[in-house]
C-alpha cells in the first residue's frame, strides 16, 4: 500500500528544477490526487 494512497496533494513545481507535471505524474501514480499543480519560477 502506497503511502500517498487517497491523499489529496497540492504542487509547486519549479521552472529551473522539477516541473509540476512530472511531480504530479508521480504522486498519481503513487495513488494520490492532484487538486493544485503549477510551475512558478523562483528567483
């Protein structure tokens, strides 16, 4: 059983880092739910 099973996730992704997309690619596919993704650029 997935540690993020049924959980609800919010993600801030970064534009010179990991964009939010993959992060929400993963935590999907760990059996979580996306309610908030974007990409910011942080300087």
């Amino acid at each position: 059983m997935s540690m993020l099973k049924g959980k609800k996730i919010a993600i801030l992704g970064d534009r010179d880092g990991i964009p939010g997309p993959a992060i929400a690619e993963c935590v999907t596919a760990a059996g979580a739910e996306v309610i908030f993704e974007a990409t910011e650029c942080f300087v």
